[in-house]
C-alpha cells in the first residue's frame, strides 16, 4: 500500500516540495493537505500588487484546483488543524476531518505580530498575511480617509504604498531612527524614505504607538510623546512569528521556530517541518529564496535520499513601483571587512560593498541595481574578487573608465543657486561671466563677478565652476578636506548644505557623496554644528555627533566623573545662590568647589548618575547651565563697573549680564568668550577675549579676535557706538556673521585672520541691512536654542545617559 | 521580515561551563544607534556599544591609554573615540587604531532578537558577593 504524506499549510514552501517531488516520484505517496484559509495554493509574495491594483487574485495564483486534481491530492479548504496526535499518528482539524499520516510536514508558516497596546482588537485593525487582509484593506479604500501603518520593513512600506495607490492618505509609523532598518543601512534608508515621501507618503520615525483610539471601530492612533493622528484603518506590519504553537503542544521540539535538523527533520522522526515555521540552524527565515531551497531538500529526503540543507543567504527586494532597491548578505562594518561606496547624488544612486578577506558579504544597491544579482551570486559563492577590486563597483559591464568626478557637485546645481553669500553671487551668473568674458583666473572672476571676494569662504566653490567651465586646464588651489571621509573641505561642505537645502547628516553625507557610511569622529560633530545652525527650526540635533561633554552637558574629567558649572551671570552672585551651592557640595558630597577663570564656581569630580539630581538642586536655586563644556557661548567677565567704580564710564556689569542673558544657549564653531570692561583699565580682561567691550565716555569701544589660550593675541577694534542697545546690536551680529562662517572648531581669531579683518568691519559696522540680517538670524535661532539643557533632563529627557544599563552581580543587588 | 541573521559572538561555547554564565542585560533598543551605555558589574564597569548598523559589542569601559570610560565616546563604524585624549578603539578586537598602541578586554556578547546578554565570569560574582 502506498505511504499517505500529510501536510498541515498550503502555503509556497510546501507547494515548491510537492512539485519537486510529483516530478522526482511521481505516485510515491497518497497526499493530504490541510488548509487554514479557504482556497489553494498562492503566490503570497504577489499579494501588494494585488493591493496597489497591478495585479488580480486570478493572476497569482500557483495551484488552481485541477493541479491537485491531476496530481490525486485531497486539499481540505479552511480546515485549520488543531491538534496532532503523534502515538496516533494522526492529525485533526477544526471542523472534524482526521487524517493519519506515515509522514507529515508541519508548514504552517508565520503568524503577523500584533502589537497588544489598548485599542488593538477594534474593528478597523488589521495585520498583512493573506488574501482577506488584502480584501479588508481594498474594503477600507473605497471608504477613503487616512490609513496608518504600524512597521516599516517591507511589509508595512508595501502595505503603504498599495493604499496610498488606492487613493488613501497614509501614514507609516516607525520606531526605529531610520526605515527598513534590517536590510537597510542609514544613507540607503534616507534615499528610501525620501522616494516614498515624493509618492505622497509621509513617515513618521522613532514613533511609539501608545494606544488605538476609536470607540467601536478605529478612530486614529495616539504616539507615545502624545500625537493624535486620525484614521480609519491600522494596518500592523511589526514582524511576524513563526507559527511553531501547534507543533508544541504535540511535544515536537521548538524554539522561536519548529527545530529541524540539515533533513528537515523535527525531533519526531515521521515529522518534517518546512518553510517560515521551522527553524533551521537557529534561524527562522521570512523569504521565499531559502525555504525554496529547503524544500528541495525535503522532498528529496521523502524519496529516500540524503541531501542536507546548510542555511542560505537572503536577499531583499522592495516591490513598490519605480524604486530600486536591493540588499543581501551581511552589510555590518567591522575592522576585518572593508567597504566600497560609490555615491551619484545626481542620479539618486547608493551602492555599498562590504568585503571580507577579498569576499563580498554583504551588499546595499540602492537607485541602481541591475548589478544586484551578480553581486548576490558573489556573496553566495564566496568569490574571490581581488583581480577586480577597483573597478568592482561599477558593476559587471563596467568597461574601465574614470576615477569619480569631484565637481559633480557642484555641476548638479541650479543655476539659480547662490554661491557667494556675503555679495549674492549665483551660479548662472559665474558660469556666464567666466564665458563671456573669457576669465581665467580666479582674481579675474572675484573682480568681475564679486564672487568670493569678501568673506572668500565660498573660494572653493567658485574654483569647482571654473574647473566645470574651463575644463583640466584650470588648476585649483589644494583645499584640505574636512577629513578622509569626504574631499570637499568645511567652506564648500556649509555652502553646499545651504544651497541644496541638506537638511540631515545623511542627506549631506549621500548629496556630497562621502565615501565612508556613518562618518567619523571629526566630520559628524561638524555636520551636526553646520545643521543646528543653519537649521535652527527644522533640524534635528543629533546627539550621538556631539561630543560626551555637550551629549551630557558637563566637563568629563581625568577619572570619568564630570564637573558642573552653573551660570553665574556677568559674575555676580549672591548669598542665596552661594548657599544653594555650599548645600550641594555637601548633599553630594562634591570633592572640590573651585572658582574659576572665567568669574565662576565649578563643582568638580561628581559621578555621572549624580548629574541629574545634583542640576533638579542648583535649578530649585534658580541656577541654569553654564555651558563650560560648550562650542558655544561661554562666559561673558565683566568688571564692577559705574555702579561701584570711581572710574567705570558706563554700566560694565549690567552690559555683560544683558549679553551673556541674550546670547546664552547659543551653538558656535569653537568656544565664545566675551568680557567687558567698565573703563580702559581692563580689568575684566575685555582686550584678550573673543569679543570684548571697553567702555569709554563716549561709549563702547567693540573688540574681537582676541586670544589667550594656545595663542596669545590682543584683540582687534570692531568700532566704537554710542549707546548699548547698538553695542548689543553689533555684537550679536558679529556673532552671528561667525557662526555662519567659521569652520568647526575654528576660534574667532582664526576666522577673521582667514576672512580679513576689514571685510568684518564693513559688514558689521559699515553694513546696516547686513547687520540687522544677520542679527535677525542670531534672534531668530536663539527661539530653539534658549532652552536650560539641565532642566530638560531633570525632567527626563536623554534619561539612559545617566543609569548604567544593568548592574551585574549579587555584591551590587544587594543595595 | 525576519531576514537577519542571529550574531551569536563568538562565545556560544560559554553557554554549557567554562564558571562563564550569560547575563541578561536589557534590549538593544536600551542604547541609543551609535552609542553606548554602562553596566555595571563586580569587576568594574563594561561599556555596551550599538553601531549604526544594530551591531553590539561589550568591552571594558576603561581606555587602555588613561583609562578613559570608552562609553562616552563618539561611536562611529565598528570603532569609538575615547572621549579624554581621541585615541580610536576598534569595537570588535579591542585594540588601539592607527598609529597607536594598546588594547582592552572585550567581553562575549550574545544579541537573541534584540534581548542582549554578557558572559560573565559566575566563579569571581560568587567572590565578589561575599
Ligand atoms: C575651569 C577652567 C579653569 C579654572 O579652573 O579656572 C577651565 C578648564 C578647562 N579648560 Fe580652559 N578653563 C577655564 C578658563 C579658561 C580661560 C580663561 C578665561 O576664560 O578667561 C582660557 C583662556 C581664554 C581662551 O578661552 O582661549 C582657557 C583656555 C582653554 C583652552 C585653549 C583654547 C584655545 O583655543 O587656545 C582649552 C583647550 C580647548 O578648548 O581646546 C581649554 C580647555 C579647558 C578644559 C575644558 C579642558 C578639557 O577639554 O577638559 C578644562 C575643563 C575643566 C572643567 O571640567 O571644568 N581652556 N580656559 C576655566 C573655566 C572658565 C569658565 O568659567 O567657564
Ligand atoms: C504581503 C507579503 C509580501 C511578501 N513579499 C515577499 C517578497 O517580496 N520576497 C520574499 O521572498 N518573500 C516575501 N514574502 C514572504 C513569503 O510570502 C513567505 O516567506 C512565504 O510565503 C512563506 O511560505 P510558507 O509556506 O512557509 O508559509 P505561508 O505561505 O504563510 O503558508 C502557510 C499556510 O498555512 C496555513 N496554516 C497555518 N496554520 C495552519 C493550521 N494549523 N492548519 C492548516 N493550515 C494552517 C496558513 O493559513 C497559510 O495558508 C511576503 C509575504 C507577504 C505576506
Ligand atoms: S590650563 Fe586648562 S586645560 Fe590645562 S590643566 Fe588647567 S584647566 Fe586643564
Ligand atoms: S584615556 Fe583614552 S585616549 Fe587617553
């Protein structure tokens, strides 16, 4: 008699088997199949054409009923099996066939993961596995109205786009940073998120979902930091589990999934387990590719033979139309791989390449991906490529050619984009002059065209135009790049983010084409400072691109622990402030209470998870950060001035408190120190300071570039005004022209040396509108800027910075 | 989609003896991407680190220059900045980069779906506990 095979799931896994073995073994076995959902065999990964309307149920179909008619297969429609008897040798579904088995194959696939957050039983909440999801969601677009999806892996983004297809607004809600975070690394990611925002699709990333609201059907969803966003539909897509329960309760070994060794075998050894469900060498997979491979396996060990299964690479594709995407293998970084990256801002294009030992592992094409086969079978055959290594990248028709173009950059500019700022010099206009007129140096196309010839930060980029315009015979003068991620240097970098409105680290790291994929310790805090300040209302600061002393907001010193140091105003204190301090000291036992160099106190060595108690004290006291461990403004000394001095001309300490109040929280290149000084006495040291007052009785004498760090240097007079709102005035303004110009790290001094110290005068002093633009600018940043970073913490804000993850041990448990 | 495999470290052997024991220490979501967090242990405090890219690697949070806490660092790639003098460490070895010279003890760690654990010496958490 004739071995009877039963399988439990009609799903692709054991479909691929069944014709594996029909064509192998034709007649081996009676087989049976139990099906949970009412209808045959599907192609389940064809389901979001079928959502987006490319596609009919008809058209995906693998299996119509006559297959299994002619290959003699009993198929059990929506009979979901409930429980297998294994001394038996049985199995039995819910609606009362049992069947015994010789063999039987668990391939049950996967169930979609519902997030349990109230609300998640509504009407109107739905998952993405089978034809009648996709029912229930075409259901919803003819009511129209909002969808918001849950997970933006593949799922949820296909998910996404059918809908929006179908004419929904939608919504994707994500909770990591960036989307498709498993297959994708960040600067692929970013190029994703930006397409799918061009389709109309808005993304909202690192977003809890809090609850489901909705009454009787859903309504909408509330986030964790409190955001309502109104629909009709949730469509959950936040992973799936492998459906492993069934197998469980019948004593058969599982782990996540059903535990199958190289055979596919289970801990029974008349029981198999294939596709989605099974767990193969600790892994579960969730792609057809593998399960395929699996299956021939299987089906070949039901005949008898002996092959073994060994686990497989993946690769993912994204199905949404227009958007080429593509990764596969293992793309980490690490000190034994290297990487090849190859940006085209222009064209949209992201490749990464990881290599091991002269072997890719692993793959992200992103824009451009014909070549994603050659790669993946590389990946699979563990291809030495050494012999191809440079010109690996531009892929397999790649026929030699060209080094990368370092002006591509700047060649995708608009003609209308703004070159020099400090005299609106655009492109158009560079280009056609340097024409036109036949320029050929660059003094030629400063006198002609007034492009870098002011502050000359944008020298670089004008450089770049005249090497597009006048081909190799154009020789620029070498910039220093900003470091060995990029080749552009700091001044083109700022312009740049400017003119092509970068409005992210990795829009700027894949617009500039950087040839590392997360930056490095040099270039991310500099990015970061060149966003928050051109920025200011719409970036979003990222703290994981600042150093620890401006992530934690104090001083780490030599031994871990950090120093703190409110601010004390112009220097002033008072006896309620003092003792709010000496109780602090005391309460936290603080090793060392100093004054400082800048007319200040630092409370030094205490422990990081002291921080943000030792700050909820000093604030009850009225005290706010000081900013001692800031690019950004600093201290401003002053002396005692008219109100105490017999030879103060003006209010020395009031002036000093009014700008250190007005300009606090501010983000500069480097450090910003002001002082002034109530007469030319000096005696708050206003002459050595990166901008300083002396006031005169005529009024005040305006300083800068002064230094008495690394270098010592006198500072430079700005100009004298007459009153102090024009004091104030200028001086903001001054600050402002220099965080938009200097370089990161770059003191004032060094700045105004490198951009001139007239051209500084004539804007700020001899510049009117220039002036009040810039100090409008410095105004309109300090709206975002002027928040007590130590209160936002106190109120628990960056709360992980300050507990150790774990404590470990019995010795500490004990506390 | 589950697509990603499970990076075991290198340790897997630790799970059956060795007086090693794996130690639950929270969720990779507990650290922020391209940073770090402490744990704390008897032997002094280890530094956690999160890539980019969602890899996690433990190691002795104490720079092999002048003991620098290594966690509070800048997190680029495989390798952190040390935040008192720069030297950069490679996350995965422990050694110094560049032209620099030195190397920290990395500790096994095992990442399952997200929940993170260390090997930990059981033997010397006995001692310590008395
Ligand atoms: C606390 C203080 C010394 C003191 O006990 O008086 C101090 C302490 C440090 N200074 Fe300073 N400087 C202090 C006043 C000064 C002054 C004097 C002043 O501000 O009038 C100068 C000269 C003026 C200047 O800024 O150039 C000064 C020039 C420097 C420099 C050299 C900067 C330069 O570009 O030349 C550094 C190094 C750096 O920034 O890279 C530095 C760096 C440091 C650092 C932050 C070193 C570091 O990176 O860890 C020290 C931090 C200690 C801490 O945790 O608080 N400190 N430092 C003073 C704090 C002032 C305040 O209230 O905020
Ligand atoms: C929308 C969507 C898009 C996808 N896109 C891709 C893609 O682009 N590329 C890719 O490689 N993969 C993709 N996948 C994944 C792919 O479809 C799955 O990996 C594959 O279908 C798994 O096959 P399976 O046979 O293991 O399980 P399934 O195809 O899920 O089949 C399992 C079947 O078993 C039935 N069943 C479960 N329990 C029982 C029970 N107790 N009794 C009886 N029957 C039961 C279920 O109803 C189901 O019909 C996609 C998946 C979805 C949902
Ligand atoms: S001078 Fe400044 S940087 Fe040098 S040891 Fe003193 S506080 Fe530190
Ligand atoms: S302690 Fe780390 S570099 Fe000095």
């Amino acid at each position: 008699m004739k071995q009877k095979l039963v399988i439990i799931g009609n799903g692709m896994a054991p479909g691929r088997m069944l014709e594996e073995l029909f064509e192998q073994a034709p007649g081996l076995y009676d087989v049976v199949i139990f099906n949970a959902e009412p209808r045959v065999n599907y192609d389940r990964i064809m389901l979001s054409p079928v959502l987006s309307g490319e596609k009919l149920y008809e058209d995906i179909v693998i299996h119509g009923d006559d297959w299994y008619a002619r290959h003699g297969v009993t198929l059990h429609k929506g009979a979901k099996v409930t429980g297998i008897d294994r001394a038996a040798k049985t199995v039995t579904s819910a609606n009362g066939v049992t069947e015994s088995y010789d063999k039987l194959v668990i391939a049950t696939g996967s169930l979609p993961f519902i997030i349990p957050v109230p609300g998640h039983a509504l009407p109107g909440v739905l998952a993405y596995r089978d034809l009648d999801d996709v029912e229930k969601m075409l259901d919803a677009t003819r009511r129209g109205g909002r969808a918001i999806v849950i997970g933006a892996g593949l799922l949820g983004l296909e998910a996404a786009y059918g809908l929006k297809r179908q004419g929904m607004d939608v919504t994707v809600i994500h909770i990591m940073p960036t989307i498709m975070e498993r297959q994708l690394d960040p600067p692929a990611a970013y190029l994703l998120e930006k397409a799918l925002n061009d389709r109309g699709i808005e993304i909202i990333t690192k977003a809890n979902t809090k609850r489901i609201v909705g009454e009787d059907k859903v309504e909408g969803i509330e986030l964790e930091d409190g955001r309502v966003i109104e629909g009709t539909i949730v469509v959950m897509a936040v992973g799936i589990r492998p459906a492993a329960q069934l197998a469980k309760e019948a004593g058969v070994v599982t782990n996540r999934g059903i535990v199958v060794d190289d055979g596919m075998m289970t801990s029974d050894g008349s029981i198999y387990a294939l596709g989605e469900c099974a767990e193969h060498r600790g892994v579960c997979y969730g792609l057809v590719a593998p399960l395929y491979e699996s299956a021939k396996t299987l089906a070949d060990r039901l005949i008898g033979g002996a092959s073994e299964y060994r686990g497989s690479v993946v690769n993912t594709k994204l199905k949404v139309t227009g958007i080429n995407l593509f990764s596969a293998g293992d793309f980490a970084e690490g000190e034994d791989r290297e990487e090849i990256v190859l940006r085209d801002a222009t064209a949209g294009v992201y490749k990464r390449l990881v290599l091991k030992d002269n072997r890719i592992v692993g793959a992200v094409l992103y824009g451009e991906t014909a070549d994603g086969a050659w790669f993946f079978d590389m990946i699979k055959r563990g291809t030495d490529i050494s012999e191809m290594r440079d010109t690996l990248i531009f892929g397999q028709a790649y026929q030699g050619g060209s080094p990368l173009d370092p002006t591509a950059a700047v060649a995708a500019l608009p003609d209308d984009a703004e070159i020099c700022g400090c005299n609106g010099v655009c492109k158009s206009k560079i280009v056609g002059t340097i024409t036109a007129k036949g320029l050929t140096s660059l003094d030629d196309v400063r006198a002609h065209t007034k492009a870098s010839a002011s502050c000359g930060s944008c020298t670089g980029l004008v450089e770049q135009l005249m090497v597009l315009t006048l081909g190799d015979s154009y020789n620029p003068s070498a910039v220093q790049p900003m470091c060995t991620c990029t080749e552009l240097g700091h001044d083109d970098v700022r312009r740049l983010i400017v003119a092509k409105g970068l409005k992210t680290i990795p829009a700027v790291m894949q617009e500039l084409e950087w040839k590392t994929s997360c930056g490095c310790a040099k270039c991310r805090p500099a990015l970061n400072y060149y966003l928050v300040c051109d920025w200011p209302d719409e970036y979003a600061d990222d703290y994981q691109s600042r150093f620890i002393n401006e992530r934690v907001h104090a001083n780490i010193q030599k031994d871990g622990t950090y120093s703190v140091v409110p601010r004390m105003w112009g220097g002033v204190t008072n006896a309620g402030e003092l003792r709010a301090i000496a109780d602090v000291v005391d309460k936290f036992e603080i090793p060392m209470v100093k004054v400082t160099g800048g007319q200040r106190i630092d409370l030094l060595g205490i422990h990081k998870e002291d921080l943000p108690a030792v700050w909820a004290d000093l604030g009850k006291a009225g005290f706010v950060s000081g900013q001692a461990y800031a690019k950004g403004l600093r201290t401003v000394k002053t002396c005692v001035g008219t109100d105490w001095c017999r030879f103060g001309t003006q209010d020395s300490t009031g002036l000093g408190i009014r700008l250190e109040k007005f300009m606090w929280g501010s983000w500069t290149p480097a450090k910003l120190k002001l002082a002034v000084s109530g007469c030319p006495r000096n005696c708050a040291e206003a002459t050595c300071k990166d901008i300083g007052v002396i006031c005169v009785d005529s009024g005040y004498e305006i300083h800068f570039a002064g230094a008495a760090g690394l270098d010592i240097k006198g500072t430079e007079v700005l100009g004298l005004v007459a009153t102090e709102d024009d004091a104030l005035e200028h001086i903001v303004a001054l600050a402002q022209m220099y965080r938009e110009q200097g370089r990161y790290l770059e003191r004032i001094y060094k700045w105004a040396k490198r951009v001139g110290l007239d051209e500084i005068r004539r804007q700020i002093m001899g510049d009117a509108e220039k002036r009040k633009g810039y100090f409008d600018r410095f105004v309109f940043s300090q709206t975002f800027a002027q928040v007590d970073p130590w209160s936002e913490r106190v109120s628990g804000k960056d709360k992980h910075e300050f507990k150790p993850m774990a404590v470990v041990g019995m010795a500490e448990a004990a506390e | 989609m589950e697509t990603k495999t499970i990076r075991e470290g290198d340790a897997a052997g630790f799970e059956s003896g060795f007086g090693m024991n794996w130690v639950d220490i929270g969720t990779i979501h507990d650290i922020p991407l391209r940073g770090a967090r402490c744990v704390r242990t008897p032997q002094g405090r280890i530094a956690v680190f999160r890539t980019a890219d969602d890899q996690v690697f433990a190691m002795e949070d104490r720079c092999p220059h002048k003991a620098g806490p290594l966690s509070q660092g800048i997190v680029h790639g495989t390798s952190v900045t040390c935040p008192l003098h720069n030297m950069v460490i490679s996350l995965e070895t422990g050694k110094a980069l560049g032209a620099d010279e030195g190397e920290v003890r990395t500790i096994p760690i095992r990442n399952r779906d997200g929940l993170l654990s260390i090997a930990v010496d059981t033997l010397s958490l006995l001692v310590a506990a008395e």
